[in-house]
C-alpha cells in the first residue's frame, strides 16, 4: 500500500513479532511517504534497537556453541576468535542510509 499509516501500523506489527525484514521494508516505505512523521522515526528508532539486540543474542549464541565443545580444535577456534565472522542465521538487511533519511543516527557496525 501507499498509505503511510497503513505501512508504519503494519511495520510496527511485524516488528513486534520478530519479523525484523518485513517491519524494515514497511518502515522505510512510510517514512518515504511520510518524511516527517514522528511515529515513523520513533518506530525506526526501535527497530535499531530490536536489531542490536538480536545481533547480540545471535553472537553470545555462537559463543555458547563454540564454548561448549571439548575438543581442543572448538577451543583453539573459540580462543583465537578465527569463527567471529560466522553468523548463524541471516541477520536483516538494513541499510544505515535508510535510518539517517529519518533522522535516526544508529551505529550499525556494532
């Protein structure tokens, strides 16, 4: 939809549930829309924050699974930090152009 409304209420939805892609797309469409648009920036603002916080849990995940092996290959692995670029599962696509078009200054290199 081109509604502006419509999108952020859906995006904020998505995000709620974990749907990080989905509330992303919706989300940038409506602040495309609806440039000024406080709730946007707000949403856009949490979604950053909803994202930091899985990308946390995905790394502290890694590390327990490496952590967890006995075999001295996992500990040599996990003790030189060789795996730290491994990613678990897909992580969200965001683009940190997107957040500064609404104002929102998020470091995404966390």
């Amino acid at each position: 939809p081109d509604n502006a409304k419509a999108l952020y209420r859906r995006g904020y939805c998505q995000m709620q549930v974990g749907n990080l892609d989905e509330a992303q797309a919706d989300l940038k469409r409506a602040a495309q829309l609806s440039p000024n648009d406080a709730e946007v920036r707000r949403a856009m603002h949490e979604l950053v924050e909803k994202v930091h916080e899985y990308r946390v849990k995905t790394k502290q995940m890694g590390v327990k699974m490496v952590g967890s092996s006995s075999t001295k290959r996992d500990q040599d692995c996990s003790a030189n930090d060789c795996c730290s670029n491994l990613q678990p599962f897909e992580e969200p696509q965001l683009e940190q152009q997107d957040f500064k078009k609404v104002g929102c200054s998020a470091d995404f290199d966390a």
